[in-house]
C-alpha cells in the first residue's frame, strides 16, 4: 500500500515546536504498530547546515550516511525508530544546487526552468523517495507560515494534496494561543491571521496544535473552530510540559492519533505508550540528583547541544536520576599562570564533567584547566570529539611533561602535534562536508572502560570532526598511563582514550549522542552518570564526616 503523508507547518513565530510535535505523531502511529519516517525542509539557501553557525541554527545532527541535518532529525530519532539518511532533510540549497546541474547537464531539453513545476517537482520527488516502504510519512516544513522562501515547499505540499487525494494527504498547523497578562485571558487572533495565510496559498489545515501554557476551554475550541474552518475536536491543546518526553502523552489523551487515523482512512492496532507512561513517570519521580558542569564554546544557546543535554537526561534516567546541569563557559575557566587556581571553585560542586565537541582556538585555556581538575580531583571526566582531544594535550603537558603540547588547528607551528589534521584532508580547504562524517566501526581493547560499558568488543558511532589523534605521539603517552582502548579495525584513527586508575576518564573521537534515545540510553552516558553520581555521593560523604569531625572537636575545646 502507498504511503500516507501528513504535512506539519508552523504559523506567528519560529520555535514553536514543530519537529517535537511531528516526532510526537510519528511515536503515538508507531505505538499502534504502523512504520513511520520523517523528514524535515529546510526554506534557507545553505546547502546544509553543517558551516551555519551554532548560535545561529543550534547543533548539527549527524545521521549514519554522514549527512550533517537539521537538530530535529535528533528529535525524529529519538522518538520513533525510523532509519534517518541525508535523504531525510533537504535545504533549499540543496534543491536548487540538483536542479541547476541537471539544467547544465541539458536534462531539462531545452525548456525555462521555473519554480513551478521544475522545483515543486523536484521537492515532490525528495518526499517520495523515503515513503517507499513505510505506512506514513511525516514532513515538517521549516520556518514559519508567510516566509517567502517557504512558498516553494508550501505550494509543493498543495500539490501533494491534488494529486494524493484527501483520504491520503493531512495538513497539521502548530500555532499559537497567547496569554495575555495584562487583559488576563487567551488570545486567537495570531491562531487565526495564522491560519488566514496558510488559505491564501491554498491549504486548509485538518488539525490545529495551539502551543499554550493552560488548557483550552470548550468555549475557546469552539471559537477557534469556527474561524478558522476546523472540527472542534480537531483543536488540540498542545500545552507546555516540564518534559519533552511527556508531549506524546498529551497528545494521546487530546486524540491526536485517532483523528490522524481517521482522516487517513487508516486502521491500526491499539495504542500502547506503557514505556512512554514509565518513563515519564521516572522524569518526576526522581530517587536523587546528579550534578553535571558541561564545559562548552557555545552555551549561551542551549540548542547547540540538544542532542547532548538529551543524551545525559537519558543517562540520568536510566538510574532514576534527576539532571542537574550547569553550563560552564569555557572562557570563564581560563587564568593567567599555573600557579592561579581560581577558577576551581566554578567546579567543586560538580559530579560530574564533561567537554563536548567544537571547533576554534576560543575557550581551549579553559577546558584544559576543567580537564586538568577532573583528572586530579578524580572527578568523573567525559570528552566528547574536541574534548577526547583537549584530553590528550592536557595529559600530554601536565603529565608527560611537553609544555607546549597542542592540536595544529589552536597552533599549527607546535613542536608537539598531538592532535593535527586528518591525512586525507591535508591542502582540502574547503569547510561543507569535508569531514570525516557519519558511522565508522571502532574495535574496543578487552576490559576497557569501553568495553564493560558497550558489552561487546565492536561497536559503530557517528563522527563529525576535521583533526585526529597523532599516533606517533602514543608511546609517550601510554607509557605515562594514559590508555588507548578503541580504534578503528585497521588501526588508523584512535576512538577512545582512558586513565584506568580514576572513577570515569573517558575521551572518544566520535559522537554518541547522535545515538542516545529515552528508551534506550546511550552505554556511555549510562556508565558516565552513574559513576559521576556513585563518585559525587562519596566526595559529599567524606566532606559531611570531615565537617562533623571538626564540629566534634570544637565542642570538646569548649568544655
């Protein structure tokens, strides 16, 4: 049978959840037993987001394939089990860079190459092809309803509709309904204008989500129903939660499955979100906390690190833990001599550390100190890309005693290359795609770190990085105690690296994240909180038996 598509737009302002609420429909259909997938289109000119800014566009998601994608592919993939490619996110750059070359090519014969039909054909053609075996297909439209560089993808999701039919074509609008503090009430009217330009480009959407921060009265569903053309309960309160985890809980208990079903034409089994409920119960039902500082270049705007915050709530849950994190700018850590140690209180209060991936000489000073502190205070210490490589030249300078030890991407005239470039990718300038991207296999050393985690000695992790491990570089540090426990099957590229005799230090090249879902927590985040948590509820012991030692002691000098 042909797939089914349903379209998710999003209408008044940008950020309103879309990719969570498409990911949250993809689970609740794969909960009654249907095989979904998602795709997100992306309306700006980058080919894809893999050089646009942090702070501009938040992370880069990294599928199997190596394509770098928009930050909700990791949304898609963490709620549903569908297998993500590059095929799974298009850019409008992308479109247009496949039509330009095949009109070079003369593919075209001859004929004006317009926006309609050459590239509504060609995003057509893009939504198809990842609907070939599964029941629906779910495709968020980016930005925001009104943009005009969203009306190619907008008029090619109408045609959809002309050509599929109702029964096999649904429009889903997220919109949203204000409070209003000073009048004290909820507001339709940005719901309504919305959904007035999504029918001056000719769709009429089938379900409204109305982000909000209270529940929708009857009234107010009524109202919104009448002006804007829907079912009234096709009006669904998509309320704000504590937990993303809990949003396909909301929309199960606002029928949002059944409606999609019904307006499908569709049967499926009975919903069963049993995993869902459990975990969202352990999310408020914490037994304790755990203390993360994440040392980053780019922690001003969280979504840089979407798929890394996920990942370690994954972590924590898996041992009923609440997530306490704490977002460290790197620069802060940084001090002017050796001898000036400062920067330690900003530390003390952690369980756990980690550095995760970047790019750039800016904040290096500070997480060489995070790391040199971790590993001397025998803090659990967890680097992830660049920070697997600030590891190895924090060991290589303050243990194996080279000084002026470093990466050549912060100082490319060092005497000590421990991190340089990749050799493939020596006189490439070129910044797009010119990575090492994507699944790579990695062979784990026997009882490893590594190794007790993952439970098997292979394993395959998505990469995204420019520089390596010099491995010429190796005998100086191993034999100074550090360990390398996982590398590529040929031996080229160093994965992993570890201190055996410390609570949790471990650096990796590539980056698990990518692969930690709520329901199946990533072994290296599991392993890393529950250490952090063992580790910081033994330091806080010691220091309340130190405190009541002292305290004892002052009431004996009394008497």
């Amino acid at each position: 049978m042909a797939a089914k598509y349903i379209f998710v737009t999003g209408g008044v302002v940008s950020s309103l959840g879309k990719g969570l609420a498409a990911a949250s429909i993809g689970c609740l259909l794969e909960s009654r037993g249907l095989k979904v997938t998602l795709q997100k289109m992306d309306p700006y000119l980058n080919v894809d987001p893999g050089t646009l800014s942090p702070f501009q566009h938040g992370e880069v998601f990294v599928t199997d394939d190596g394509a770098e994608t928009d930050l909700d592919l990791g949304h898609y993939e963490r709620f549903t089990h569908a297998r993500l490619s590059r095929d799974n996110n298009w850019t409008t750059g992308r479109i247009y860079e496949q039509i330009i070359a095949k009109e070079r090519r003369g593919d075209y014969l001859g004929k004006t190459v317009q926006v309609i039909p050459h590239v509504t054909n060609e995003i057509k053609a893009a939504m198809k092809k990842v609907s070939q075996e599964v029941d629906v297909s779910i495709v968020e439209i980016g930005g925001t309803v009104g943009d005009i560089e969203s009306l190619p993808f907008i008029e090619a999701i109408r045609q959809m509709r002309q050509e599929l039919g109702r029964e096999n074509t649904l429009f889903v609008h997220v919109t949203l309904v204000p409070w209003i503090g000073v009048a004290q009430e909820l507001k339709t009217k940005p719901t309504q204008h919305s959904v007035k330009e999504l029918l001056s480009v000719g769709i009429q959407p089938d379900i409204l989500l109305c982000r909000t921060d209270r529940f929708l009265a009857k009234e107010m569903k009524q109202k919104i129903a009448l002006f804007c053309n829907v079912a009234e309960d096709a009006v669904i309160t998509a309320k704000d939660v504590a937990s993303v985890y809990e949003v396909p809980l909301v929309f199960a208990r606002e029928g949002v499955d059944e409606l999609v079903l019904k307006y499908l034409h569709m049967t499926a089994g009975e919903r069963d979100l049993s995993h869902w409920e459990d975990l969202v119960h352990r999310v408020y039902n914490p037994k304790d906390e755990v203390r993360i500082g994440i040392i980053g270049k780019y922690v001003e705007y969280e979504d840089s690190y979407k798929s890394l915050k996920e990942a370690l709530v994954h972590g924590a849950l898996a041992h009923n833990l609440k997530l306490s994190l704490t977002w460290v700018e790197a620069e802060g850590l940084e001090n002017k001599d050796d001898a000036d140690r400062g920067y330690e209180a900003q530390l003390e209060s952690f369980d756990g550390i980690l550095v995760p991936g970047g790019f750039g000489k800016r904040g290096i000073a500070g997480m060489l100190n995070g790391i040199r502190y971790a590993r001397e205070k025998q803090v659990p210490y967890f680097g992830i890309c660049l920070g697997m490589q600030t590891a190895c030249i924090e060991y290589a300078r303050n243990v194996c005693g080279l000084a002026d030890a470093n990466s050549s991407e912060f100082d490319p005239a060092t005497p000590h290359r421990i991190i340089y470039k990749l050799r493939e990718l020596r006189g490439v300038e070129e910044l797009g795609g010119t990575m090492r991207l994507g699944a790579w296999a990695c062979k784990l050393e026997p009882d490893s770190l590594a190794q007790r985690a993952y439970g098997q000695l292979e394993i395959s992790e998505r990469h995204r990085h420019r520089y390596e491990f010099n491995r010429e570089y190796e005998p100086v540090l191993t034999g100074a105690g550090l360990r390398i426990t996982g590398a590529t099957p040929d031996g080229t590229y160093v994965e992993i690296v570890e201190i055996p005799e410390h609570p949790f230090f471990l650096g990796c090249q590539f980056h698990p994240e990518f692969k930690s879902k709520p329901l199946e927590p990533h072994p290296l985040f599991k392993t890393f909180i529950g250490a952090s948590y063992e580790s910081g509820r033994t330091r806080r012991g010691e220091k309340q038996k130190v405190e009541a030692e002292l305290f004892l002691r002052r009431e004996k000098v009394k008497v």
